[in-house]
C-alpha cells in the first residue's frame, strides 16, 4: 500500500490544531489526520472513535513502523507545503 496524494487543510482558529490531512492510499482508501501542537513540537494525531465512556479507540492505524512513518512524513511535508 503506497500513499498516493495528501491534502492538506490549515485550521487557524488558535487552540493547538494545526490543520487536518487526508492522506490518500493506492487511489482508492483515505484517512483523516490532525496535526496538533503539542509540547515538544506538532504531532500527527490518527483517527479516534470516542466510545460512551470517553474512551478513545483507534479507527485507522498502520501495523507497521514503516507506514506510520510514511504517513508522518507525508503529513508533515503536506504541511510545510500548504
């Protein structure tokens, strides 16, 4: 599975988001990211469910090491080009 396209969208309404990224899988599967300052620098936050008893559950992850930094790379280079 290869990221194929990144869109990029800045959220400038102050808090600690930064934006919000679909990154686009082989043409045909995309997911929804934030990109949030945190402490040590901006972070890429993947897609959570937040169940009844305010538990967050991850909707979409990477099994890999290797995607996960795929998806930050991409993330970020989206970013500093948007």
């Amino acid at each position: 599975m290869q990221i194929t396209k990144t869109e990029f969208r800045k959220y400038d309404k102050g808090g600690n988001i930064k934006g919000f990224c679909r990154v686009v899988f082989d043409d045909c599967f995309a997911i929804e990211t934030r990109l949030i300052q945190g402490k040590n620098g901006v972070f890429v936050s993947l897609p959570v469910y937040t169940n009844k008893e305010g538990k967050h559950r991850n909707t979409a992850y990477p099994l890999t090491k290797e995607m996960r930094n795929a998806i930050i790379e991409a993330v970020l280079k989206a970013y500093k080009e948007a």
